[in-house]
C-alpha cells in the first residue's frame, strides 16, 4: 500500500460510521467510491513547496477528477496529523461538487465559484468539530478556523486563507435574495454598491499598516468582482430594468468602477509581494500544532 492510498484509509478510520457530520460523510463516502471505480485520481506534483497551496482539486482535459498533492504534502503527512486530514476533506468537498454538477461547476459565475470555495471551507469545520476535536491536537490553523467561527469572524479567514472576502460575498448574495423576496428595489442595490465603493476606496488610500492595506485590497478586488459579476448578470435579466439603472448612476457607477480597478492594477504589485511574505508567515506558523510557540510574523 503507498501513500495515497493511505490517504484515504486513514480519513476513513477517522470518519468511520459517523455521521454526525451528515455532509462531510456524505462526501466521503461518494468520493471513496469514485476513487475505488478509478473516476479519481490522486496525482503528486514534485513542485509545490508550501504545504498549505499544496493539495487541490483539478479536472483534467480527459475529464478524469484530480486531487493533486503537492510534494511537502506527502513527504510531512502523518495519520496523526489532522491537518492533512482536514485539506483533504476540503478538495474532497470539491471534487464531489464537480462530480454532481459536472461541467456546471466550472461555468459558473465569479460568485458562485468562490462560494463552492466557502462551501468547502464550512465542510473543514464540521469535520474539525466532529472528527478531530477532542481527538487530536490540531494545528494553529485548524484552531483559528473555530475561534474564527465561533467570534462570526470568517471574513478574517477568508482574507488570510482564501484571498478573497467572505463579507462582500455574502452582501452581495443578502442583496440578490432581499430583492427576490421583494424587500428592496434593484435602485437600493446600486445606490449601496455606490455608497460601499466610496468607503472601501477612501480606507484603502488613507491606511498605512501593511496587513490592513492587504486586507482592504483584498476586499477591494471581491467587491470589484462582485459587482461586475451583478452588472452582467442584471444585463441579463431585461425585465429588471437594471440597464436603465446603469444610464442613471453610470457616472457614479463608472467612476467607482475604474477607481477600484486603478487600486488593484496600480497596488498589485505592492500586495503581491506582501502576500509572498505573509504565505511563509502562515506556513511557517499555521502548520505547526498549537502546542507550539509563534514565530515572527510577516
């Protein structure tokens, strides 16, 4: 038996008969079965050198599921470390996705992408809060992911972790269902996207601490894509009117639109190289178990 094998009889050690988390054995299982059948596949890429990027999930041209696993990965895993457990459950999760919705899941809009990434990210905690806890000594990362929950704080993960905020997605998804359920108008959608624009940019500009500046660029780009995600949807969609909208506030709306767009093209750089830094933090810090001291911070 080699590793990759191991992979999955040990999670399945750890899951069991469980099902308290309904989801995460629902997924489990589904995935054991597509693995057994040869319709997934584990692959090792030699050259993923930070375990955290180390593990996802990819399709390939022929349609065979992937879940690629980066070097670091293989040569640091152990059936007692749970989080290598707990990556894996999160590209599981995707797979999964892909298997039920097929070439769905790679056709969907910018939001809905990022929300199987949210998705998967929920399907972590109820097996660190079902399977792990109590059971193993987690990692930092594992940790803050409960404290992060548990302080209804996942916009900070999602920032570290993600790179994309879970704050703007999820204003985004209240303002979309508000108005199917008839609660405000496609008008009070605009004039808040106008009004939160005008915030983010003003903070961006006048903010000097690195991790905030990062985290405000980060914001800035989800809400950037966020709201050209509802534009070309609301395009879409005559009989909302938004195009007339659109003529009403386009001053407003352009404006904000390329000011943000200005933030990213002209700071990326600048965050690039931050993110650079802050990954090996986070590597560097995260992946040891929380028994263990902090190291300096990026």
């Amino acid at each position: 038996m080699n590793i990759t094998d191991d992979l999955l009889t040990n999670l399945g050690e750890i899951i069991g008969s469980n099902q308290n988390g309904e989801n995460v054995y629902k997924i489990f299982t589904t995935c054991k079965e597509l693995f057994d059948k040869e319709k997934a596949a584990f692959v090792i890429d030699p050259n993923r050198k930070l375990l955290l990027q180390g593990v996802f999930f990819k399709r390939e041209d022929t349609g065979r599921l992937t879940v690629i696993l980066g070097q670091k990965y293989i040569d640091t895993y152990r059936k007692d470390s749970s989080l290598h457990h707990t990556m894996l459950i999160h590209e599981l999760k995707h797979l999964y996705d892909c298997y039920l919705l097929k070439d769905e899941f790679y056709k969907c809009t910018y939001n809905k992408r990022h929300w199987f990434e949210f998705q998967a990210r929920f399907i972590e905690l109820e097996f660190i809060q079902n399977y792990l806890v109590e059971k193993f000594t987690l990692s930092r990362l594992e940790d803050l992911m409960l404290k992060c929950f548990e302080n209804n704080d996942f916009n900070y993960y999602s920032i570290l972790f993600s790179q994309v905020s879970y704050n703007v997605f999820k204003q985004f998804q209240e303002m979309e269902t508000d108005y199917l359920n008839n609660k405000v108008s496609v008008e009070d959608i605009v004039k808040e996207v106008i009004h939160g624009s005008h915030q983010l940019i003003f903070e961006y500009l006048t903010i000097t601490d690195d991790y905030k500046r990062y985290a405000y660029f980060i914001i800035i780009k989800s809400f950037r894509n966020c709201l050209e995600d509802i534009i070309l949807k609301r395009n879409d969609e005559p009989d909302i009117l938004f195009s007339n909208l659109h003529e009403k506030y386009f001053f407003d709306l352009d404006y904000l639109y390329q000011k943000m767009y200005e933030i990213i093209d002209n700071y990326n750089e600048e965050n690039k190289n931050y993110l650079l830094q802050l990954q090996y933090s986070l590597e560097e810090n995260y992946t040891v178990l929380i028994t263990q001291p902090f190291h300096n911070q990026a």
